[in-house]
C-alpha cells in the first residue's frame, strides 16, 4: 500500500477494536492488577524503534499496539486498583468517548462544534446543581484538576488585583501590589505549581495550620494579612480525604476582602451524596472550585473542571482576544475560549454529560457512597487484623501503616507484586504509610474482601471474620444500593 486510502471502509476495523476491547475489559476484574513486566520490557524494546518509511494498512497497526500494549497495562480501570485517586469509566462514558473520538470535534468554539458545545453547556449546568454550587457560577472543562486550580487562580489574580487598580493581564505582575496567598502544608502540590506558573510563588504563602487529620484550623487563623488575600482551601485532603472548614474560611476570607478558592479535586463530590455532604458544609459558599471529572465522576482521561462564581473575572483572565474568529451572533450560547486556558480541544463534555445522563442525581450518590462504604470496611478489616489505620476514613481514603517505614514499604511491595489489588506508598503526618482510594464506579464488596485478604496476607496478619454488615458506625446505612453481596469472598 502507498497511501492510506481517504475512502477508507472504517466499519471492519472498528469492529474489530470493538472486539478487542470488550476482551480487555471482560479480562479487566479477574487478571492481576499491575502491568506485565514482560510486556512492559517488550514495550521498552520499542526505544530506537525506525521510523517507518511509508503508509501501512491501518489494521496492522492497530493489532500491534493492542498485542503489544494490553498486558502491558495497569487494570486501573478495574476494580480493584487503589492507588493514587482514580476512577475508571463508566460504559455510558466511556462509549460515547468512542463516537467523540469519531467525531473529532474542536470545543474551542461554537462556529467549530455548535452541537457540542450546546451538550457541554449542559454537561456544566448539571455539575454545577449535582454539586450544588451557585447556578451564576462560570465554567469550563480542563485537562484535569492541576488545570482548573490554575485557572480558577488565574481568576482569582485578576480579581483581587483589579480590587487593588491593577490590571494584570495587561500589565503582568510589573507594579502590582503583593498577594498574600493563604494556604495549609495539607494543600495539593499542583496548586503550589499553580502558584508558581501564576507569578505568585510556590513558597511565597502563608501557612495555615491544620488540624490532625490535615483540616485547616479555623481557631488558628492569623489576624494580620497583608495586602490582597487568597486563599487556597480543600474538599478532600488526598490522604485523609478531610474537607477544610469552609464556613470559617469564608467568614475569614470575607472579612479580608479576599478570594476563597477550593481545590475538590474527588473531595466535592461528597456533595453529591446528602448523606455526605456534612463532609464539605459551606464549601458552596467559595468564590472558586476545581474538579475533576476522570477522578470520582468516573469518566475517562483525562477531564477536569473549574467553576467560578465572579464569571467576569473568569473571562478577564481568560479572553482571547483574535480579530480574525467571527462575532459571536445571538444563537451562542457561550464561546469556551473566552473561558478557558485552552483554544482548540477535544469536546470533554460529551463523556460529563454521558456520566450524568446515565447515572442521574441518584446513581452519581449512590456511587459516591459506596465507594465511601468499601472504604469503612476496609478500615474495619485492617483495624480488625491488628493494622494501624492513621486517619478517620470520613470518606473514600484509608491510610495504613504495617509497623514502622521499612516494614510498610516492604508490605506495600508485597502488596504489588501479588497482584490482586494495587495500593500505592503515601507519607502522612510524619509516617510511613500505604494509601487505599476507592474511586471506581465497578468496585464491589468481593474485591475489597479479596484486597482485604490479600492485603493482610502480605502483611502477615490474621483476618478476622470478614464483618456481618458493611460501615459499622457513621452513616452505616451507606453504600448497600444496587450492590450484589458477596459474603465470605474467597
Ligand atoms: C488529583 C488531585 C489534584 C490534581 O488533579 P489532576 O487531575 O491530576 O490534575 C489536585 N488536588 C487534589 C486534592 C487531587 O487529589
């Protein structure tokens, strides 16, 4: 062949990728959990690998990257992955990522992608009233939660500078006056980074001190601040998933003139769940929020999203300004570019609205809430076992320690190598640890008993009889939904 023929029959190959992907995923619960270091090794081999000199049939290309690539993937897309925060995709989400990718869309503007663009406005409403924040708000999707702290920050930088007579955009920082930013040690390192690629320094805070289980302390405020103030909160401490008093900041904030921004990047989505939403109170009351969508909303990679209250300081930030993209006429509803770092992108809302539109309000707290109750009953099962669970699981993470730092990195490699489940090193509150994040939508109760099991195995700890009833204690009425049980799991 040639040439790729642009009258290419697209059906037969198509097919066969939807084949090859539904083994994957019926393969995904029962096969080990890490990648295959022998596929992984054959993968590395690539390195050095000729470019080839001309076209090739399609289908051979794309039978090499799945023969080659599929062991060489981590299930974590699969049940029983805890590391980092994940989540995997949801069938509605990820299916109509295919047609997404079919249609190829560019979101940046309405004249580019005007049905997408409608879908993604819809997408955003729903967010925003699924996690209940103010309807007035602005948004926009993003890359991820790194993204959308930047650009809700970005935001924020033009707003309180503007307070202050400085125009930011235009002039830059030259001449502003100096920001107090006001954050915790608990807060995200991409919101440092944040900090940084905004002119406002990754070390130039102000450190609020936290409580026990990293929540900024409201009885610790300072009086004094300097200058233009924002603050930097969290929905969910990645360790303990603890919420920072927002009622308190906003009070704080207030009264210093300042902007109350909120890192939620899986923790927002407690508002979800009215059985939950004590976790984040008053977290509505913000002048900022960053999310993600491919964490706890469970869509596929990679998907984030920004809400601003002040959506003129939004677009102050965000304007992009090109004489040669036509007026915006009465019909658009909103120009994404205005909003967002990115001009041209794929439409990401498709796969939020798919998330939310097969789920509904329901199916979104019901998800939520298990995740939360396999976390409890993994908490229980350790605890139970003799282990040292080093935070209150108040929602969907669990810190573990085995002993002191060499014993719990040699569980954790324990842990890995068997392959059951993956669960990742942490360090928190001056300690060695293994961190559990239940954030996939097909976890089950089998797969937390079967983690369980061999969690404790590797750590050489007895199990005690698995618990009659899931989430002794808080909210134990949680998580039983929909839910199959699977009592005394092999
Ligand atoms: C994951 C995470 C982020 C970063 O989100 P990305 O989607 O990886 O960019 C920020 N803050 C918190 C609390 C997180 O858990």
């Amino acid at each position: 062949m040639t040439a790729i023929d642009p009258r290419f029959d697209h059906r037969e190959l198509l097919e066969e990728v939807a084949r090859r992907a539904a083994d994957f995923l019926a393969e995904l619960p029962d096969r080990p959990v890490p990648a295959d270091p022998r596929a992984v090794a054959g993968l590395a081999a690539w390195r050095g690998r000729p470019l080839p000199a001309g076209p090739s049939d399609p289908a051979e290309t794309v039978r090499e990257i799945d023969e080659a690539m599929r062991a060489a993937t981590v299930a974590s897309a699969g049940p029983r992955y805890f590391g980092f925060v994940h989540g995997g995709s949801l069938p509605a989400a990820l299916a109509t990522s295919w047609l997404a990718a079919a249609w190829d869309q560019n979101a940046f503007a309405y004249r580019s992608a005007p049905g997408a663009v409608h879908v993604e406005e819809v997408a955003l409403a729903w967010c925003r009233e699924i996690l209940g924040l103010p309807a007035e708000a602005a948004a926009t999707l993003t890359t991820g939660a790194s993204v959308a702290n930047f650009t809700a920050l970005a935001a924020a930088r033009h707003r309180v500078l503007a307070r202050a007579g400085h125009d930011v955009e235009r002039h830059g920082l030259f001449g502003a006056p100096a920001i107090t930013v006001a954050l915790s040690a608990e807060s995200h390192p991409t919101v440092r980074k944040a900090l940084g690629l905004l002119g406002l320094g990754r070390e130039r805070v102000l450190e609020l001190a936290v409580d026990a289980q990293g929540r900024i302390d409201a009885a610790r405020l300072p009086a004094e601040v300097r200058g233009p103030l924002i603050v930097c909160a969290q929905a969910g401490n990645v360790n303990s998933g603890a919420s920072d008093p927002f009622d308190a900041l906003r009070e704080w904030t207030s009264a210093r003139a300042g902007w109350l921004h909120v890192d939620g990047a899986f923790g927002l989505w407690a508002q979800a769940s009215p059985a939950l939403r004590g976790q984040t109170r008053g977290v509505e009351r913000a002048d900022s929020w960053a999310t993600d969508g491919h964490k706890w909303l469970n869509v596929p990679y990679d998907c984030g999203l920004a809400f601003v209250r002040d959506a003129d300081a939004l677009r102050a930030a965000m304007a992009f300004d090109a004489a040669y993209l036509p007026a915006a006429g009465e019909d658009v509803p909103r120009e994404p570019y205005h909003y967002g770092v990115e001009a041209s992108r794929r439409a990401r809302g498709l796969e939020v609205f798919a998330a939310l539109r097969s789920l509904g309000r329901q199916g979104v707290s019901d998800m939520v809430e298990r995740c939360c109750a396999h976390a409890r009953r993994f908490a229980d099962g350790l605890r139970g076992a003799g282990c040292e669970v080093l935070n209150e699981v108040v929602l969907n993470q669990v810190v573990v320690a085995f002993g002191d730092a060499r014993s719990t990195a040699e569980v954790i490699a324990r842990v890995q190598a068997a392959g059951v489940c993956w669960c990742g090193p942490t360090h928190w509150r001056g300690r060695d640890a293994m961190r559990i994040s239940v954030s996939c939508w097909a976890t089950e109760e089998d797969d937390v008993e079967r983690a369980l099991d061999s969690i404790l195995v590797c750590a050489g700890r007895r199990r005690a009889r698995p618990p009659a009833s899931v989430g002794s204690g808080a909210g134990s009425a949680l998580g039983q939904g929909g839910i199959a049980r699977a009592e005394g799991a092999s």
